[in-house]
C-alpha cells in the first residue's frame, strides 16, 4: 500500500457515509484462512484452529468492498488481531503515520470523533478500530 493521503481517506469515508450511513469510517477489515500443505514436515505454525494448515491472509475494502490493503503471509495459528498487529497496516495506524484526517465531528456543534475501521472481534479494540457488541450484553 502506497502511503495514502488526507484527501483519499476523506473520500473512503464519504462513501461509507453515502452507501452505508455511517460517516467517519475509512474501511472495513478481516482475515482469512487460505488453505495450504505445510511447507515444513510437523511445522505446527500453520496449523490453525480448524485444524488445517493455512496462511492468513488479512484485508482492508472500502464501503464499495474494493481492497485497499491486503496482507498475506502470516502463519495459520495466528489469530486475526495478531495479525493485525503485526502487519503493515496494522503498525503504520498505530504509530500515525498513514495520514488518516483529525477527527472531525459528526454534526455542526457535536464533538470531534475518530475516523474509523469496522472489524470483526478478532481485533483489540482501538480509538480507530470499531468492532460490534457481543451479542450477551
């Protein structure tokens, strides 16, 4: 992924707002499994919790669900928000340095907020990762 700027997260971010009601979100973002044979005879870093061997493969799309950011390779026994964690993306928003806009608020008078990434949940939760309540409480 190019460093991407200002101007092209405020558009993610419109779109999201015009196709899905829910403005200040700049992406959407989950894993999956990709089946493999274990490269390496008894390797258990690709044996996931499906008990097959896998790669993750870890993906952000727009509200048009275009990938914007893809990263794969991580092995199968890690969980998506390790991955998350360790990846590219994943360090470049933490450490604030994918120009992501200020928050901005949501209506005239109300207060700034976050721009955000919806996620499944896999990930911790962050100021710009939303993920949904549990279904218990």
């Amino acid at each position: 992924m190019s460093n991407p700027t200002e101007q092209f997260w405020k558009k993610l971010s419109q779109r999201f707002e015009h196709i899905w009601n829910f403005p200040n979100c700049i992406g959407a973002i989950d894993g999956k499994h990709i089946s493999i044979c274990s490269p390496i005879a008894g390797n258990s870093a690709y044996f996931n919790y499906k008990g097959a061997n896998s790669i993750v493969l870890l993906a952000l799309a727009d509200a048009n669900y275009k990938l914007i950011a893809v990263d794969v390779g991580s092995y199968g026994r890690n969980i998506d928000g390790n991955v998350f964690a360790k990846s590219t993306l994943g360090k470049m928003l933490e450490s604030k340095k994918l120009n992501v806009p200020a928050d901005t608020p949501l209506t005239q008078n109300g207060e700034p907020l976050p721009y955000t990434i919806v996620e499944d949940k896999a990930c911790s939760l962050k100021l710009y990762l939303l993920r949904p309540y549990s279904r218990n409480s």
